[in-house]
C-alpha cells in the first residue's frame, strides 16, 4: 500500500481530536453568543442587517453602533420629493436613506453620524437645517476628511461645519455666501482646516477677514483659503484693514507680518494671460508662509489653484490653449451648460464643436 510521507501526522492528530471532549461555546440563539463573538459578527454585517439588528436587538445597539464602516462618499441631498443620504464605499454606489417623513430621516441620519467615516462628505440641501430641532439638537457628529457645500445659506452651511469632528481637511463652499461669514470664521473647525474656500462670494471683505482671524489664532504655515468673487474692492479692503503691516506688495500679491514672527500671511490675486487684471471674476489666495520665505519661492502659476476654485475654468484655458490670447477674448461668455459660444453681429450666439478637448 502507498503511504504519504505525512500519514503519521495526520493519523496522531485525528487520534488527538477523537479524545478532545468539545462542548459548544454558545447555541444558536443571538442572545446566548458572548459579546466578543457578537462583535465579530457586526463587524463583517453590511449596514442594512446592521440597522435591521438595531431594531429587533435593541440591548444589543451600543454593540451594534461601536462598529465604524468607511465610506469614500456620502451625499446628504434633497430634492422637491424627499430628502436622502446616500452612500458609497469604493468609489461605487452602496446604500441609500430616503424618506418624505424628515422625522424618520433625521432619526437615521443620527445613526449615519454616528457609525460613518467619510472620505468626503457633500451636502446639498435647501430647507434650513438650523430650523430642524432634530439636527440641531442631535449631539452626534459627523467624522470626515473633506466636505463640501453646493448650497447657499448660512442656515446650512453653519449647522453642518458645527456638527463636524475634529480632523477636517478641506472645506469647499461652492454656492457663496450671504452675511454669515463672521459665523463661520468662529467655528473651530475652520480655524484649523488646512485648507478651504468660497466660490462665488458677493462681499469684498473675505480676505482681510480671514487673515485677522488667522492672526488672532497663529494659523499655522500652509494655511490655505480661496475665494472667487465677481466685484470689486477685495485688495483695496485688505490693504486699509493691514496698512501698518504691509512687507511688500505688487499687483498680484501682498505680503503682511503677524504677530508670530515667525510667519507671514501672502495674499495673491490669480493674474495671468487668461484670467486678466479687467476680468469680470476675480480669484484670490491667502497662504501662511514662513516669514524666511524668499519672493524668488513665489509660484507663478495660479492655474492649478483658480481650477480648484471652480473647476469650471479649465474650459477658459482650454479656449485659450488652441485659439490663442485674441480669439479667446472673443468667447467672452459661457452658458449654463458650460458651452462656449461667439457673439456675432446679429446678437446670436454659435456654438463650436470642440469634442477633441
């Protein structure tokens, strides 16, 4: 007869297990599994049997809600139907909460807060969250490395930036603002964003307001802010607010002392052969630099940081990369499909085709 070379082994170990006398740990039943194992099983459930469990285990809830899931997306939205949240892990599409009851969403939603680390986070609501007790009043916070605002209002983007975990490290608000910057600039999460800014913003008192507030807290170097405005009067407030503080300035940038002396906040304007001195928007940078930094460090290149902004308009380079500085001027307006158009003389606009950008 053939035998493996590891027979003897195997035969010793089913000899050891025939005499191990086993006696099992727990049954079937939920109740009797010792929490180390119900830990076990949470952590490998997807968040449906999740919330399912939450509502037929109830003792079992503080287990059920010490389980975090990542998510690289979630998009708490609402239309003229419902309001929802949906979610994404992996890039790909995994769970939505919607519901026309906002008590019931609301209620859901303190759960999403409670157990959901987001990679980014979007809100893009209308009504205000600041009228809705359930939010206002939840003590739950939401855990994300980024987030973003496509609605205009305080009454939204104050509430959320208060409901926020320490860690963030971009805010965008690509909406505007109304009056409400002041309130934003004293949550604390935004004194210590790495990184944040406003497109579209109607005032001409964000810079200077950002650099006092940079200074009363010693922002650290690499603090970055940027906005998009679409009138005048932004360069001309920071320079009367910081007058006495002034180290060099020139036509695109300003540079002031803190009271660190270590550091000095730079603020840029983004000039450039497309994005002219007379542009209708205008786009600026604040930075936190170190006050060794030599003028010859300065990046001239304002592109990548205006396309950060507004994404939109890389199309503006795109127009200028192949037709050039004269013929760009002659698209001088987008529409609201972000299409390109020449004004002819008849007040009538033609579109290009321009599939190869």
């Amino acid at each position: 007869m053939y035998r493996c070379g590891k027979a003897p082994e195997i035969e010793n170990l089913i000899k050891t297990i025939e005499q191990l006398s086993i006696d099992p740990v727990y049954d079937t039943n939920w109740n009797d599994m010792p929490d180390d194992i119900k830990w076990e099983c949470i952590r490998k459930m997807e968040l449906k049997e999740r919330l399912s469990l939450r509502c037929t285990a109830k003792a079992e809830r503080s287990l059920v809600d010490s389980q975090k899931i990542n998510f690289t997306d979630g998009h708490f939205r609402e239309n003229d139907y419902d309001l929802g949240f949906d979610l994404y892990r992996d890039n790909k599409y995994y769970f939505s909460i919607c519901s026309r009851l906002t008590s019931e969403f609301f209620k859901s939603i303190k759960y999403i807060k409670r157990i959901g680390v987001f990679e980014n986070l979007t809100i893009s609501v209308k009504n205000p969250l600041a009228n809705n007790e359930q939010f206002m009043t939840d003590d739950e916070l939401f855990t994300a490395k980024n987030i973003e605002f496509y609605m205009r209002g305080s009454d939204v983007v104050v509430p959320v930036l208060r409901k926020m975990k320490n860690g963030v490290e971009s805010i965008k608000i690509d909406n505007g603002l109304l009056d409400e910057l002041g309130q934003i600039l004293a949550i604390p999460i935004v004194q210590n964003v790495p990184y944040w800014h406003i497109q579209k913003y109607d005032q001409a008192n964000s810079l200077h307001m950002v650099a006092q507030m940079w200074i009363d807290k010693n922002a650290r170097i690499g603090s970055i802010f940027q906005v998009s405005v679409s009138k005048d009067g932004s360069s001309a407030e920071f320079l009367k607010q910081f007058d006495d503080r002034i180290v060099s300035k020139s036509e695109k940038r300003v540079r002031i002392r803190t009271n660190d002396p270590d550091r000095h906040i730079l603020m840029e304007r983004g000039v450039d052969d497309v994005f002219t001195i007379n542009y209708i928007n205008q786009f600026f940078r604040l930075i936190v630099i170190s006050s060794e930094m030599k003028e010859s460090e300065y990046d001239d290149n304002c592109k990548e940081w205006i396309c950060k902004i507004d994404p939109g308009m890389q199309n503006m380079y795109d127009v200028y990369d192949i037709l050039g500085y004269e013929e760009h001027n002659n698209y001088d307006a987008v529409d609201d499909f972000g299409a390109f158009g020449r004004q002819d003389n008849d007040d009538s606009w033609d579109y290009e085709d321009y599939d190869d950008w």
